[in-house]
C-alpha cells in the first residue's frame, strides 16, 4: 500500500511533511534532491549519514532503496528521536539511527558487537551533514568507505568549503564535484508575492580509488 505522505515513486517529500524540532536544521528539498543525485546510490546501497538531523535524506534514501542499508548517526538524544519518528511517519524500516558523535563512533558501527541492521558491509557513500572536527570527520569517513565508494559533503560556509575541497585533493579523490545550490522560492505576504533565496549550500563529492 502507498504510503499516504508520498504515494510518489519518486523523490522529493516537501519540507512541511516532515515532523520538525526548533532549532535543528532541516536539509531543504531542492538541496536534498542535489545530495540525492550525487550520493549515486544503488538498489542496494550501504548509506552512512553524518549529523542525519530532521532525518529527511535518511528518510528519502530509504524509499528509493528499500534493498539498501541506511546509517542516520546522530548525536543528540532528541534529535535522534526526531528522525526515527520521521522514518515511522514514512513507513520507512530499512534505517537504523545510532545516536554517537562523529567520528568517535564510526569504528562500532563498522564493526557491530551484536547482530543488527548494520552488520553487513562498509558503505558504499558516506554523507557528511555534521561533526567535528571537520578534517577528522573526513578522514575517518575516508578511511570507512569501501573501494570505489563515495563520500559527499555539505558546507555552507566559505571555511568548509576550503577545508573539504583541500582534503579531497590530499587523499586523491576521483572524480571531485563541487556544486552550489541557488534556490529561490516564491512566497506570499499578503496579497503580494515574491521570490526569497534560500541560503546556498555547497555539495562536495569524491570517490575512493
């Protein structure tokens, strides 16, 4: 049965579908179909997501891969919750929320000391949306992501911009994409309406020889 929230088979969940908490930030849908598209996730994907948040990429990616494996690491107690609530209201079951930081906890979850959703393998791309400190973030996401696999990372600022792009370069990355988000949406005030800009984002992308 379709899932009344998004009868769709495809992506793109508008944002007032998802449940939210003041204060967290929410990957917006127009940044989110961009991550989407570089993520390059197959059927099957093994899917780790850095500082997951609202929870809406691990939300969109499970729908997309129902054969797949999905890691939303989250700090945060309540935002933790926030993202298994939003996975039940899209009946999404193939997430599993580890509530660590980053990249302290990256070494467990690769190597599982029970039986769980993640037992399977490496992943194949690892999204960064948070953690610190950056570099050792990515570092140790890099050294997690299986052969040919993909890490993707989001910044919006000039700082991690820089600190990313240096890094892939260092490590060698294949294939290095840089893409920047320039979103207007139209909104209504009154009996006017217009256009407002959505704050840009950078989405950086790399592969793993």
């Amino acid at each position: 049965m379709a899932d009344p929230l998004w009868p769709y088979c495809t992506p793109g969940i508008p944002d007032d579908r998802f449940e939210r908490l003041p204060g967290i930030p929410m990957t917006e849908l127009e940044v989110r179909m961009l991550i989407l598209a570089q993520l390059r996730l197959r059927p099957d994907a093994v899917l780790w997501d850095i500082g997951a948040g609202t929870g809406t990429i691990p939300v969109e990616v499970g729908q997309l891969c129902p054969g797949g494996q999905i890691v939303a690491i989250e700090r945060d107690e309540e935002v933790a919750g926030l993202i298994r609530r939003n996975c039940q209201r899209f009946g999404v079951k193939n997430v599993s929320v580890v509530e660590g930081s980053a990249p302290d906890c990256l070494g467990a979850i690769a190597a599982p000391s029970g039986g769980s959703l993640v037992d399977r393998s490496l992943p194949d791309c690892i999204l960064i949306e948070g953690g610190q400190p950056l570099q050792d973030v990515l570092r140790s996401a890099w050294d997690y992501t299986r052969p040919g696999g993909r890490i993707v990372a989001t910044t919006s600022s000039l700082e991690g911009l820089y600190a990313i792009s240096e890094f892939l370069a260092e490590l060698q990355a294949r294939d290095i994409e840089v893409v920047q988000s320039a979103i207007n949406r139209l909104q209504r005030r009154g009996i006017r309406q217009s256009f407002s800009a959505v704050n840009p984002t950078f989405i950086l992308s790399g592969e793993k020889g």
